[in-house]
C-alpha cells in the first residue's frame, strides 16, 4: 500500500511521512531505520520461523511499539510515540504534556499585556472598526506609547510609526488571535467582547483567557503571517517541543544557537524547506526563522521564555535565552513511557 503524505513515516521516526523521507530517493530511505526494523524481523524469522501470517503481524505489531517507547537521543529522550502526541494531539495526550489553567499570568507578559488593553479599551460600548476593519488609529498609537515606555531594547525594535493596526504588528497579532479564540468579534462595525470574554474577565480568569489564546495562536493562527520566510510547516506543529526543550534544559542561559542546532537535529528536514540566496545559507535561514516563530514571536510573546540580547553577538539580533517560571507553572511534560534502548 503507497504511503499518504500525512501518514506516519514508514522509516519510523515518528514524523508524518511528508515532513520525513518523502522525495528521498529509494535507497536512501532503505539504508536508515526502516532497513535496520525490517533485518530486525528477518533475524527473528530465522531465530523462531512463524506458523502464520497472524502471528508475523502480531510480532511486528508489538516490535513496531516497543520500537516507538524507546528513549530517542535526537528527540531529546522523547521517544517516538511521545513525539507524535506533541505533533499531532498536543491538547489530548496528557500521558504525555499536561497544561494548567489555574495560573496568573502577569501583566508584561506581552500578549496578556496587549488583550487586556485592548478588551479595556472596546469596553461595554464597542470600540469602532477603521473603513478596512482595523482597530482605530488613536488606540493603536495610544498603545504603541505605552509600549515603548515599557518595552526593552528586543520589543523597542519593533515599535516604529504607527498609521495603522498592522503597524504594531503586536497589536494586530493580538487582535487577529482574540478573534480566533472566541473572545472577541466585530459586530456593526465594532469590536465587541464575547459572552464568553466577558464572563472570563468577571471571574478574573485570566488562566483561561491565556489558555485560549495558547490554543488559537498555536492551532489557528499561522505563524508565517508575522514574517517574510517560507511556510516551513513543522516549526509551529513543533511548538510543544520547543518548550520541552526549554522546560527540561532552560534552568540556566544559554545562546539561542544551542536550542537552534536541538531543533535541526530533530527536524533535519526543514533545511529543505528554504532556499539558498546571496546572503544567507538555507541552514542560517531555517535557524533564523526557527527563532523567530518558535522562540521570541511565541515562546517569548506568551511569557514562557525570557531572550535578552547577546551584548557581544558581532552583527545581527542574537539572544541569551532562559525559561520563565511561567512554563514550569503553565505545562508539565512526562517522560514515563519512554524506555532506554539497549545498546
């Protein structure tokens, strides 16, 4: 049976097959971990030859499982099963990740910071839509100033002449996850707060407000749409492991770099998804971009991560990075079904 685009990886790694070895040539994909699973089966047909198709089936079953729970060195010591549920079912396998609503979230932390000025401002009377449907201009450039007066030297960067929502590209971003998580609308030419918004914010749930934000911005809203590079589609499925990595190795600081070179040695391929160009490298690109959306335009917007500036980085916007106790708070990761293979 051919292999679908969005089915796992017969290789065994875990990956849907289209973010694995789809496109590889034939013996390239016999020479890695499917090869070495199917001499693993061939070996044990000679050792205890099976009576029936039923029972090959049942043994290749439970081999392809215990293959699947064993701690893997490139995902960090997930195993592939683990990695699949951070993938594919990130909010149904609390096996493996748990979130907690029952948390505070502090004002600075950014996207927390901009939803409650912003529902602050539509109030009970609405707040009116701009001709193009954007949030009014005296409330954009009203925010803008608050936000430079409280930004650091990353987020002053990105607050320059506003003449528009999409200007304060923090804004709009807010503004557009809002309306995807149920919390806001716009209605006759308003922005309005939902029922569901408005009876969150008179149990001062703001738990639960940033767990809706959480799920729209990571399941609906597409991180490309805040930048210039490609699709390059694991990197937001990746977000979970993202913050394994910072939850489990982010006690100290560490260079950007070293949860740059963790992310390609889990998803080499997205390498592949960026092109080469005068300037830069497709490796340097795809590890600019992973962080970007992964670490300071997600991990950093939501509070989960704190990026301060390398002061002796040479050219470039380089950060120190460290995990907030935020993310030890927000989601807890469990590493109990994996089990160490056997050398």
């Amino acid at each position: 049976m051919k292999t679908g685009r969005n089915d796992p990886c017969p290789c065994g790694s875990g990956k849907k097959y289209k973010h694995c070895c789809l496109g590889k040539g034939e013996g390239e994909q016999r020479s890695g971990p499917a090869q070495a699973f199917a001499d693993e089966i061939a070996a044990a047909a000679e050792e205890q030859p099976f009576e029936s198709l039923e029972e090959l089936n049942a043994f290749t079953t439970e081999l392809t499982n215990e293959r699947n729970r064993w701690a893997l060195t490139e995902f960090c010591g997930l195993s592939s099963e683990q990695m699949a549920h951070l993938l594919y079912a990130p909010f149904t396998s609390p096996e493996t990740v748990r979130f907690s609503v029952d948390i505070k979230p502090r004002p600075d932390v950014e996207i927390m910071g901009i939803f409650l000025a912003l529902v602050h401002a539509i109030g009970d009377s609405g707040l009116k839509a701009t001709a193009k449907g954007n949030l009014p201009l005296k409330f954009c450039k009203s925010l803008a100033q608050e936000m430079r007066e409280a930004a650091d030297d990353r987020r002053s960067l990105r607050i320059g002449g506003i003449r528009s929502e999409i200007d304060l590209e923090q804004l709009h971003c807010t503004r557009l996850v809002a309306e995807l998580a149920g919390l806001i609308r716009k209605y006759r030419g308003h922005f309005v707060m939902t029922r569901k918004c408005k009876d969150m914010l008179s149990r001062q749930d703001h738990g639960g407000i940033y767990f809706e934000l959480f799920k729209a911005y990571t399941t609906r809203f597409n991180w490309a749409y805040r930048d210039m590079y490609p699709e390059a589609e694991i990197v937001q499925p990746s977000f979970l492991y993202t913050l394994f990595l910072l939850a489990s190795l982010g006690d100290q600081q560490r260079h950007q770099q070293f949860y740059e070179d963790r992310f390609l040695t889990a998803f080499p391929m997205v390498i592949d998804m960026f092109a080469e160009t005068g300037y830069s490298t497709a490796e340097s690109s795809a590890r600019h971009c992973y962080v970007l959306r992964a670490l300071d335009r997600f991990a950093a917007f939501f509070g989960l991560a704190e990026l301060v500036s390398d002061a002796q980085a040479v050219y470039g916007n380089r950060y120190i990075i460290r995990k907030t106790d935020l993310l030890d708070r927000f989601v807890t990761f469990s590493r109990g079904t994996a089990s160490v293979k056997d050398e």
